[in-house]
C-alpha cells in the first residue's frame, strides 16, 4: 500500500540513495553561472556606454562649432 515514513532525515535520505555533496555542488554551479552571466552583462554595459562617449566626442571635435563658446568678446574686470 504505502511505503513507512523515514523517522529522520538522515534514513530518508540513506535510503533513496540521495546525498547533499552533488546538491552543493549543483548550489555552486548555478552560483558560478550567474557570477559569470553579471561579469559579462556588466562589461557589455561598460564597453557600450564607453563607445558612445567616445563617438559623441568624436562627433564634437569634428563639428565646424564655435571653440570659443560661451566666452565673451568683451574684455574682462581686470582690463586686459
């Protein structure tokens, strides 16, 4: 009909034949995994957002712009 309930967790386990080692193991691996996954997702991000500031630098030293923006043509309180 039904098979006996374990008293413990320890004769469960002895008698299905299960252990913790591969379970750790499994515990590390997927640690491993993700560790690996955020490693490379965080350097895409940091290569991305570096090209962009390069190339928006590059955009603006190429631009036929006016270098002397923002400063006044005027002389300034010292009289020079």
């Amino acid at each position: 009909m039904s098979e006996p309930i374990a008293s413990n967790v320890y004769e469960s386990t002895a008698c299905n034949g299960n252990s913790t080692l591969p379970r750790g193991r499994s515990a590390w691996l997927k640690m491993s995994v993700v560790a690996a996954v955020t490693v490379l997702t965080g350097g895409m991000a940091a290569a991305w957002y570096y090209r962009k500031a390069l190339s928006q630098l590059q955009q603006a030293q190429m631009g036929d712009g006016n270098s002397n923006f923002g400063i006044s043509e005027s002389s300034d309180s010292d009289g020079i």
